[in-house]
C-alpha cells in the first residue's frame, strides 16, 4: 500500500504579496474579521483575494475594502452575497488610536497583509506601511536576486 502524503497544516488562507513589493511595512497587528456564515464557508476552502484591498479607519473603527471573497456555488438562495463588500475589523481602542494618529499625521497607509485561521477564528494582519518609489522597487529586487545567488554559491560550495 502507498502510503499518503500528510496535508501541510498551514493555517494562512491568503497573502497580500504585492503589498511587500510597492510597500516598506513598518508595524503589523492582528485583527479580527466580521464575517457573514457564507463568507466563513468561503474562506475554510481559500477563496480571498486580498491583492486590491486597503484598511481605512472611519468614526473610530477599522475597515476592510477591496477584498473578494468569492460565493460558494452551494449557497442558500435566500442568502445574496456581496464578494466585495466593506468589512468590519476588530482590534483593540488603543492600536486604532495609534493606527490613527500614524495615519493622520505621518503619511502612512494600512493594507491588508494576509489572512489566517487563529484557534479557529478568521484573523487578518494590516500592515502600517510607506510608499515605495519605483528606484527603491528596484533595489529590493537587486537585494532579493543577490541573496538567492548567494545562497546558491554557498550551496555549491558545501558551506
């Protein structure tokens, strides 16, 4: 008998990797999400898109826009789901209130990082992050060919 491959108990359901690219990100926190049952159903089998989403802080409270999360085909008829709805997020007073003043006074933007499962709740880590300029595009790119070389010469080399 074969034996089968164990399942990767990786608990991420999606990433913003775009957002590391055009972003420095200088504080991440976690935050919770305010779903929908449909919605919930949709994220245990990975259906988020997080590439155009943002966080906004409107009266206070921190919210989730521009993330798709696409219907199940099995959805109840009654139920008209929106994919790309705003959605709540939950943190504590005192990070939305240093969140706030970050944005407010410095220029910074919050985007949605990556979304993951915590103790079978829906988390999601916003990035406190600074624009990119297209030269300092490019020198992440140099930095990150570099290293991969190097790591390759060092694995050649036996060291």
């Amino acid at each position: 008998m074969a034996r089968q491959k164990q399942k990767k108990s990786d608990n991420t359901i999606a990433q913003n990797r775009v957002a590391r690219h055009d972003y420095f990100i200088d504080d991440e926190i976690e935050t919770g999400m305010v779903l929908e049952g449909w919605e919930v159903k949709s994220l245990r089998e990975g259906n988020l898109q997080l590439r155009e989403s943002y966080v906004f802080i409107k009266n206070g409270e921190l919210w989730l826009t521009g993330a798709h999360i696409a219907p199940l085909q099995s959805a109840s008829s009654h139920v008209r789901p929106d994919p790309t709805r705003t959605r709540k997020l939950l943190a504590h007073r005192n990070e939305i209130d240093r969140l706030l003043g970050m944005v407010e006074r410095r220029g910074y933007t919050l985007v949605a990082l990556a979304a993951y499962w915590s103790h079978g709740r829906a988390k999601l880590k916003v990035g406190l992050a600074r624009g990119k300029k297209s030269h300092d595009k490019r020198a992440s790119v140099k930095d990150r060919d570099w290293k991969r070389d190097q790591a390759r010469l060092l694995k050649s080399s036996g060291g």
